[in-house]
C-alpha cells in the first residue's frame, strides 16, 4: 500500500491527499514527528520536508513530483491533460498556487495565528512534543507573536485578496480552472484555500475556523463554496488512522 509521509495540516500533503482521492488510491498516512521524524525521513528521502509518497521501493518527495509519479502510474482519471496548450495551463497554475499563491497563504495564516493561540495549538503536527508545543501555544511572550504578525505587510494582503477575488470570479461552483473537467490545478488551488478557512475534514478543533477578513469576505463566499464542492465531489478514500514512524 502507499505510504504518506506527512504533516496533517500542511497545504502541500492536502494537496496530494486529494490527488490520491481524486485517483481513487488508498494510502497509509504516517504522521512524521517535527525533529526524529524528519531525521527519519531524511534517511528515508534524502531531504526533511513533507510530503514523501513510498510506493513499494520508489521514494517520491515534493507534492509536484508526487503529482507527476501518480499521473503516469494511474492515468485514469487524467489530471494533467494531454493537450499540450491546456496542459501548460494546468502546470502553470499549480506552480503560481504553489508560489506565489501558497506564499500569500502562509503569510495570511502566520498572522492569524499569532493572535490566536487555539489555532496555533491545531496547526501545529499532532506529534509535536509537548514541551515545544507548550512553549508555541502559549509560552512565547505577546510582543514576539505581535511583531511576528507585524511582519505581514499590507501590499501583499491586499495582492492575496485581490488574487481570491480574482479566483472567485473564475470559479463558480461546479467550474474548473482549465477545461471542463478536474485537473491538477483545481487541486493544488483547493488545498492552499484549505488554510484559509478550513475544511471538515481539518478535524475539531479547526474545522470552520479561518483567518479573519478573508474566510469570511462576502465577496470570496463562492470561491469556498466551489472548493467545498469540490472536496464533495471527491469524498474521501478510507485511510488507515495515522501512525508515528518508528526507528529502525
């Protein structure tokens, strides 16, 4: 069986967690433990980021090469289109979810958390030892998480905002960004919107939690519908419940 290596809340392993459910592949997830997991996982993959996919002995790191593996080993159904104009739509709009997309995000998402110490606590990996998650959730002092939040500026907000209103326009429920039909850049767009306002599959407690000022923006209500719909449309393979690595 496949084997994901992961951190729960990372944008990227969604990212390829929905490819799998979009190829109808069961997987194990293992949950890689910050510090001794990512030693492991070094040994493993010859890198310490998440995700890896181990498919028997072929060891894949990066959720756009997982995409590119998982395309030619299971090809039906296709989300990387043959056409070569369509298909350089596809790769250039997962590589801008990716990037610049994913950065926003990310920036998005440090700054809500730093006022917010239940999201800090769930976004961080389920194994993370307790004394480091102590020390994130609540031990650091508020003027450190104040400047850290500080450190957003404002431009690249509103560039994020603007990009989401944007996408919204493109994508009303039951659309696709390339096409007429679901392709890897709807997937890797979806999964950074996970972090915005997330899913019910996040889980208690960040299930319909989100970063203030977007997750609940009128005018992005039909952008997060069109991602609901789409994890709808997708369900969701049964996977083994998630395990800690162990040393070999």
């Amino acid at each position: 069986m496949l084997e994901l290596h992961q951190f729960r809340h990372s944008s990227f392993c969604e990212k390829v967690r929905l490819i799998l459910a979009a190829k109808g592949l069961e997987y194990r997830v293992i949950e890689v433990t910050p510090g001794l997991g990512q030693l492991e996982l070094f040994r493993l993959s010859g890198q310490r980021q998440v995700p890896v996919l181990v498919d028997g002995a072929e060891v894949i790191a990066d959720s756009s090469s997982i995409a590119q593996y998982l395309e030619r080993q299971v090809p039906t159904p296709p989300l990387i289109p043959e056409d070569p104009a369509e298909r350089a739509r596809v790769l250039l709009l997962e590589d801008w979810a990716d990037t610049a997309l994913a950065s926003g995000v990310r920036q998005a998402l440090l700054q809500a958390a730093s006022s917010d110490s239940v999201l800090r606590g769930a976004l961080l990996p389920e194994a993370t030892p307790a004394v480091l998650r102590s020390l994130v959730v609540g031990a650091l002092p508020t003027d450190l998480l104040a400047s850290l939040g500080d450190t957003i500026g404002q431009a690249e907000r509103r560039q994020l905002q603007a990009n989401l209103e944007q996408l919204a326009v493109l994508l009303a429920p039951g659309r696709f960004l390339v096409g007429d039909r679901l392709s890897l850049a709807d997937l890797a767009v979806a999964a950074q919107l996970s972090l915005l306002l997330f899913p019910a599959s996040s889980g208690a407690p960040l299930a319909g939690r989100g970063v203030p000022g977007l997750a609940d923006h009128p005018l992005l209500t039909s952008l997060f519908a069109w991602r609901d719909g789409l994890y709808l449309s997708l369900g969701r393979i049964a996977v083994s419940e998630p395990v800690s690595p162990t040393t070999p």
